[in-house]
C-alpha cells in the first residue's frame, strides 16, 4: 500500500505488543515527519539497548552490567527474595517502596496449554540461590492468575523443604472499591488474606 521503507516500518511496529496496523501507521509517520537528528536518536537508542543490556547473572533482571543495580546494593536484605515473573514486574513492586530485599525474575509461569513448564523457567536457579545465599523468605509475587498460582503453589512445594519460609503476595479488594462490584473470587481472596488490626 505505501513505498516499500514506509510499508516496511509499519509492518515492524505492528509485530510489538500493543501496537495495532493503524497505531504502526500513525508511528511511521510520526517518525517519517520528525527531524533526522530525533529519527536517529530513536534508531540508535534501540541498537545500543539490544547490544548492551543482558540478564543479571544473580536474579535475571535487566541490566548492562553482569550484576543488576538491585543485586549490587548491600543495603538491601540479601535474606529476603520477591519471585516475579517478568523483570518489568520489578519496577511494580520497586514502585511501593515497601519492599527492601532482592528479586528473582522466572521468566514467566508455569502455562501447560503454552507448553511452559517449570523446566523452561528459572526455578532450579532460585533453588541454588535459596541454599548459597541463605535466604529466609522467599515473597511469591506472580500475577493472580491461574497460570500465577500454580506457579505460586509449585514454587511453594519445591522450597518448603529446603526450609525457607514461602509466601505470596495477598490479592483482594482495591483501595475505593465498592464491595457490590467485587466478584466472589476477588472477596473470597480478601477474606483469606486479612489481617488484624
């Protein structure tokens, strides 16, 4: 439909999640329009992402060095670990400014009708870590979903053995919610994961 270089942007644009053929269009030519100098800015800043950021060796976040800033803080508690399933998740939990410990990115969770099982996720890595970083408590924060929570149940039945303690993130009611509009799953949730006051 348009020159092959345009056509081609769009077609790329379109392949990133989120991103539909009209939202891809609009970017091309956003990009299209824009000075070389920001065009180029863009293009490079996505070359040096792909060419400099790896995984942390330790809990397999990004970063650009062999060690992420988080693992490299001695400030944080090296004795606590919030599991995540994706690095982006970390930036999440960072958010509250309520947790000081260190992470660990799975990779994903637990999905037998995607073929993903805990083998294709980093679970023997967290194992290692649990015995040679003398972690105490292992904080499952995987979504609450149910791929999340048989993730957070197989999670729970591989390291209780190991002697650490395992819990997982408490899920119920949002802030300013109206109890009408909560479903039975989300109150029943709420229920189980209270607490005193």
């Amino acid at each position: 439909m348009y020159e092959a270089p345009v056509q081609r942007l769009i077609d790329e644009l379109a392949r990133l999640p989120g991103i539909g053929q009209k939202s891809a269009q609009r970017l091309a030519f956003h990009i299209l329009h824009i000075e070389a100098e920001d065009a180029n800015r863009l293009a490079g800043a996505i070359v040096a992402m792909r060419e400099q950021v790896r995984l942390c060796r330790r809990c397999f976040n990004v970063t650009d060095s062999e060690e992420c800033t988080i693992c490299r803080d001695l400030r944080r508690d090296s004795s606590e670990v919030c599991v995540v399933e994706r690095a982006q998740d970390i930036v999440v939990v960072e958010r509250t400014q309520e947790f000081r410990g260190r992470y660990h990115v799975l990779g994903g969770s637990i999905s037998p009708i995607e073929g993903i099982g805990p083998d294709q996720l980093r679970m023997r890595e967290l194992v290692v870590r649990v015995d040679d970083e003398k972690i105490v408590e292992v904080i499952v924060a995987t979504n609450p979903t149910v791929e999340g929570d048989t993730t957070a149940l197989y999670l729970a039945r591989l390291l209780k053995p190991l002697g650490v303690k395992v819990t997982r993130l408490a899920s119920g009611l949002p802030v300013g919610g109206d109890l009408d509009y909560a479903d039975e799953i989300t109150l029943g949730r709420a229920l189980a994961g209270r607490r005193e006051l």
